[in-house]
C-alpha cells in the first residue's frame, strides 16, 4: 500500500469516527410566545412533543411556544436517509405585565344569555378559518408592523376588565386614528374577513403557512375577502373601535397551530410602530 493510500485510508477512518453533522438548524430564540423557523433536508420528517409536523418540500417547518408554555420540549426530526434527530428544547420563560382596562360595557366583560349561541357560532368559524396544513413557508419570511401608533398593549399582560381578571393579552396593540391603514404583515391567503365579530369587531385572519395565522381585530374596514392572496404590504382595511375596544386601535394576535404568539418578536423594534406606552390608549 502507497503512503498516500495508507493516509487517505486513516483520514476515512478518523472521519467515519466522528459524529455526523447535523442537518437540523433553528433560527429564532425559543421562549415563551416565540415561533422558530427550523430547515432541514427536504424530505424529513418532524414531531414536537409527539405531534406531527408539515414540512415544505424544501424542509422547512414552523414551531411555536404558547405564553405558557413548559421548560422543556422535545423535536424529533426523522431524516430521508433514516438518521434521526432528537433536540431537547429549553424554552426560556418571561415575564408578563398586569394590565387593567376601565370602562369596557358589561355585555362585552360577561356577556348576556342571549348573546351566547352568537358567540358559540363565531368560535365554531374562527376555529374552521385557521388550517395546519397550508404548505407554503410565507412565515419564514421577515414581517413588518401591519400599523403605525403608539404600541398601547404588549403580549402576555396578565387583562383585568373593569377590575375582573380574565385571559391574558394575546397579541399586540397598535394604538391609531379611525380609518389609518392596515397592511398584510407578511405573504399569505386571507382565510376569514368578517365586519361584526361580537368581542373582536372586523376580524381578519391571514394564513402564512404550516399553522401560522395573523388575526387583526377591531378594524373598521375590510379590503379583502377570504380566499385572497396577499402579499407583504398589501392594505387589508382600516383601524377601528369595533368589538370590545376601549378606543380605535388595531389588536395584532399570532398563532401557531394551538399556541399563541408573540407578533413583536418577529419584527423589528417598536420604534418601527410607535412609542411604548403603559396607559391604554386603545385597548381590549
């Protein structure tokens, strides 16, 4: 055997021996409220915590963290060639402010008898309007803020109604004029517009792929129906005070299959939507 065989063969050997690398990578802080975008080889397979996933044909797949989520959480990816993957995800907790909103009408803080077969109906049609298994990636994209104001509402705020505890805040508010427009924060298809939602006003829901849903609540106005595609940018309607609001404001929620999150998080700094306030210029 040649010198040069004889290297060629030991440095096979000594690769062989090392650990394969991965072919996993997530991009994204995993904490409370966050979505993390994760590539992978085209065609793998993935589950979190035992659920199944869709991946787009190039391997990419969307994974969020509800406010409340656990310490922990498990991503199995299963690999064309049969390697597997396993992450043991250490999902960072936060903290969450306590908000408290004054002079919301009683009907909207604990709605009459008569109003709950409405409210039954439009949970059955939000629930209908949000799919897991749109396969584009448009979420894998930057976003931008959908409205300018001041940012009134933060993410995750412990909501006291007329001095009631009740959920916390899901989303984010953009507090702004009547009539200020309203784009599509990102690329993807309108799957519900509707004027007169009993808590949420004109409601918007845009799908950006694998579970991953804007809601725009309180708007005024309604540019777009569902089935539209949207691009980045697009106006979909206008800031209200519709619904449960205490003043005109756009309320940005994000969610990811079951959990919610954290719009801020994937755009840039609130400077880019307004001044933080603590007082609740528009709020719901």
């Amino acid at each position: 055997m040649s010198r040069f065989a004889a290297l060629f063969l030991l440095g096979a050997v000594a690769f062989a021996g090392l650990p394969a690398r991965a072919a996993t990578v997530l991009a994204g802080a995993v904490e409370q409220g966050s979505l993390v975008v994760v590539r992978t080889a085209p065609g793998a397979k993935a589950a979190l915590d035992g659920e199944n996933l869709p991946a787009s044909p190039d391997g990419v797949f969307a994974i969020g963290f509800d406010r409340d989520h656990g310490p922990t959480s498990k991503l199995v990816v299963t690999l064309p060639d049969g390697r597997v993957e396993t992450k043991t995800l250490a999902v960072a907790p936060r903290a969450w402010q306590i908000q408290r909103i004054e002079k919301i009408a009683p009907a909207l803080v604990n709605p009459p008898p008569e109003a709950l077969a409405r409210i039954r109906r439009e949970v059955a049609m939000k629930a209908a309007a949000r799919p897991n298994d749109t396969p584009q990636e448009w979420f894998a994209g930057h976003f931008i803020w959908p409205a300018k104001g001041v940012i009134s509402g933060v993410f995750g705020s412990q909501r006291f109604y007329n001095g009631e505890p009740k959920n916390p805040h899901y989303g984010v508010d953009v507090a702004a004029p009547v009539g200020a427009a309203i784009v599509a924060p990102a690329a993807g298809i309108v799957r519900l517009a509707e004027p007169d939602m009993y808590f949420e006003g004109g409601l918007v829901f845009i799908d950006h792929g694998q579970g991953v849903i804007s809601i725009m609540m309180h708007m005024s106005r309604i540019d777009v129906k569902a089935g539209q595609r949207v691009a980045q940018g697009d106006p979909i309607g206008a800031v209200g005070q519709t619904g449960r609001a205490t003043g005109p404001h756009l309320h940005w929620a994000m969610v990811w299959r079951e959990a919610h999150i954290d719009p801020s998080l994937l755009v840039p700094g609130v400077s880019a939507a307004g001044a933080v306030s603590g007082a609740a210029v528009g709020g719901d």
